[in-house]
C-alpha cells in the first residue's frame, strides 16, 4: 500500500537565497535516508504531484526550469531528453552514479543521505518520458551509498512507489535495477557505461552515430543523467519550473552542489545559488569553506574537477556559473572545487594528476593509451632529479598530439575527453609556474 505524502509547501517568501536547500535539506538529519523521515519532511510529493499531469506537462516544467546537468557537460536536461526519437520502444534512464573525478564527492553524498530523493527524481523522469525501466548504475567502490540505495528501493518498492502501478495508478510502472561498477573511471562517460552495462568492457563509443538518446542500451534510445540532475526533479515538480528558474543566473538555475577540498579550512559539500555566487565565497565564506589554512596564501584552485584548468588569485570573483568559467577558461565540470596554497608543489601535484588518467585509460585510442602514460613517464623522471631542460618542452609535444593547440575547449585526437584531461594540468602549471619545473631540470 502506498503510503501518502504530504502535500508540497511553498518555501517561506523570507528565506535568503543563500539559505534555501533544495538537495540537501536532509543532509543533517541522521535518518534522512528512511522512508518514514523522507515522507515526514514531503517526499513523494512531487511524484504524486506529477502523476495529476500529463507527461508532457511534467517535461515541460523541467525545461521552464532550465535545469542544466549537474555531471559535467551542463546540458540542460529537458532538452537532452526532447532528443529521444518519437515511438521507438522500448526507452531507458540510465543513473550515471559512477562519480570518480579527483576532488569529486557530491553525488556520494546524495545517494548515501538521501537516496530517496534520487529515487523519486528517476520515477518523475520515467513519467515524463514514459519509460518502464530505469537502471541506477553507482560505482564500484561506493559501498555505503549501494547499501543505503537497496534499502530505499526495498522501502519504495514495499510502499508503493516504484514498481507495478505506481501510487495507485493504473496506466504507470516502473522497475529499477541497481548495478554495481567494478571501478573504472572510464565509465563515468556515458557510452562507456552503457557499455559495461551490456556486460561489455568499459570503453566509449564512437558519437556519432552512437548519441545515447537516439542509439544507446541495447540499441534503443537511452537517457543519462546524473545523480544531482535527476535529485533536483522532486522540488521541480512540487514548485514548478518557473520557481526553480527564479532562482540563480539566467543562464544558470537554481542551485548548484560543490565538493570544496584541499587547502581550506572547513572543507566540504556546499549547495549554494548556481551563477550568483563566487568563487571567492565559496573558498573564503566562513558558511563555506572558510579560507586558507593560517599564515598560507592562495596559489591555484581547480574550478571543475581534476580534468579542468586551473584558476588563480584573479578568478576568484568569479561567479560559478556556466557561461562565465567556460570564457575564462575553464569549466565547472564536476563540481569539485580543489585549494592550493603556496606550500603546494606544483610538479607533484600535477604528476598526481597525471598519473590518475594514465592508469585510468582504457586504452581505446593510441593517443590517450601512449601519451598520457609518457606524460606520466616524463613527469616521474622530472620529480627524481632526472630530467631535462628539453623534457619541458617534450611534455608541451606530448600533450599538443593529445589535444592539438593545448587550447580550452579542447580539441581532441581520442573518442572521450579522458586524454584531453590529463592535458589541462599540464597545460595549467607549465603556464603559470614553469620556473618550479626548471628547478628540477637544471
């Protein structure tokens, strides 16, 4: 039987922007990943909500929202999903939950505090686009967050909202099945991770003709989205679209969840106003994170995750928002936010980096395969004293075959961005801080 929800309240009309959660209102109630604490605080409401329009309407309310992905690519949702072709049956979501980007934890904690909520996100979406069939795909390593995922489709199941006649309806089913990853970084590429659901090795496919939504899961049309995209779908229908889009940039709605790390003094994951906030609030705001350890200056900050080029001292005002990181140069990626000091190494920390793709590639495309391993080859040499003043200039080679131009956006020579990403540490350090690795090259 299915168990009613409260119905949806307006947010007051007093509440700061800066105040207004809208995926991690249960982030601190330690029963948050319950059913009985979701129903209690209005979940369902916005499935139950959706379930009184037509799936045309609930598709129309998420593209007045503007919602753009919160992945990586920042593709706004309702439009990716208008690109399914009409009547060719059956069609697919795909969850990607396979987060693994250096820096990145965000969706983790989505899915181990409020894996309700996510849930709920993939029944409105199912609606929308008249699926059937949804599959929650989270990363190998992920236990906690597998665990509490089970447990509340076991509850949602039980109650009655996932599974045959959804709420009660007579006209609306749907199964999720949750799969396990076995690690791979690589698969957090969409294609890669249908993929590996087909039991295939993890390896990207060649787009096009292989666009998800027209050719994707076993050759039908597929949806992927990510795990924050589908979790802020809930308050979308419950408030409409046009109260989602109200709040942040024009170009940027909403909210928006950051996984602050490193160097700072209170590091963690932060929902802030998506395209009105900096990104000097978000590193120095006490309600953030808080500055700099003591006595310590800034050096470089990641914006998007490992993948992106770094920012400095003068990118700090910023606003995150789409638009205006991808000028300057960068993106948001991720949603990993990653502080360096001026006690950071900068060679090491970029041979981190490296190291993480080269061992990441699948080994797809001779450019990634080869080249992001020389990289890491070069880099290891300069770090033991052994390098050459020409291996600077080697590295900028290696990556210009990777990605030619060494430009952002970049250009690339393999299927996925994998090789391209290892190329922005490169890039960014030897940019800036070039004089650190001749200290190693005499």
């Amino acid at each position: 039987m299915t168990t009613v929800a409260p119905a949806p309240q307006d947010p007051p009309q007093d509440i700061q922007p800066e105040d207004l959660q809208i995926v991690t209102s249960r982030f601190h109630n330690p029963q948050g990943h319950t059913l009985a604490a979701y129903i209690q605080s209005g979940g369902y409401s916005g499935l139950q909500r959706a379930l009184e329009m037509a799936p045309a309407k609930v598709h129309d309310e998420v593209r007045a929202a503007s919602l753009l992905g919160r992945g990586g690519a920042g593709f706004p949702a309702g439009v990716k999903w208008g690109f399914c072709p009409p009547q060719v049956w059956p069609r697919y979501l795909v969850v990607n939950g396979d987060e693994s980007e250096p820096g990145t934890y965000k969706d983790r904690l989505l899915m181990e505090r409020d894996p309700h909520q996510l849930i709920e996100g993939c029944m409105i979406a199912c609606y929308a686009l008249g699926l059937s069939q949804c599959f929650l795909y989270v990363r190998g390593e992920m236990a906690h967050a597998q665990e509490r995922l089970a447990a509340a489709l076991n509850e949602a199941y039980e109650a009655g909202y996932v599974g045959a006649n959804v709420c009660g309806s007579k006209h609306f089913s749907v199964d999720i099945t949750l799969h396990w990853g076995a690690g791979a970084y690589i698969v957090g590429e969409e294609t890669a991770l249908i993929e590996s659901l087909e039991g295939n090795r993890g390896m990207p496919r060649l787009k096009p003709p292989f666009f998800p939504a027209a050719i994707g899961l076993y050759g039908k049309p597929t949806i992927v989205n990510n795990v924050e995209t589908l979790s802020n779908l809930p308050w979308i229908i419950a408030n409409g679209g046009e109260a989602f889009a109200a709040m942040g940039a024009e170009s940027s709605t909403g909210t928006r969840v950051f996984a602050v790390s490193g160097h700072v003094v209170n590091p963690g994951v932060f929902e802030v106003p998506f395209g009105t906030t900096t990104f000097r609030d978000i590193i120095f705001s006490s309600r953030y994170g808080g500055g700099l350890r003591p006595d310590r200056s800034l050096k470089a900050f990641i914006p998007g995750g490992a993948s992106a080029p770094w920012f400095y001292e003068e990118h700090l005002d910023l606003h995150l928002e789409k638009t205006a990181v991808d000028k300057a140069g960068s993106m948001l990626g991720s949603g990993a936010i990653v502080v360096m000091d001026d006690t950071t190494n900068i060679v090491a920390a970029c041979h981190n980096l490296v190291r993480f793709f080269a061992r990441e590639s699948c080994g797809k495309c001779t450019p990634c395969r080869e080249g992001t391993s020389w990289l890491e080859k070069i880099l290891s040499r300069i770090l033991a004293g052994q390098g050459r003043p020409q291996d600077l200039d080697l590295l900028l080679d290696v990556c210009d075959n990777i990605s030619p131009g060494i430009k952002w956006p970049p250009r690339q020579t393999t299927i996925c961005p994998l090789g391209p990403s290892a190329v922005s540490p490169i890039a960014s350090a030897l940019q800036r801080f070039r004089s650190e690795f001749e200290a190693y090259t005499p």
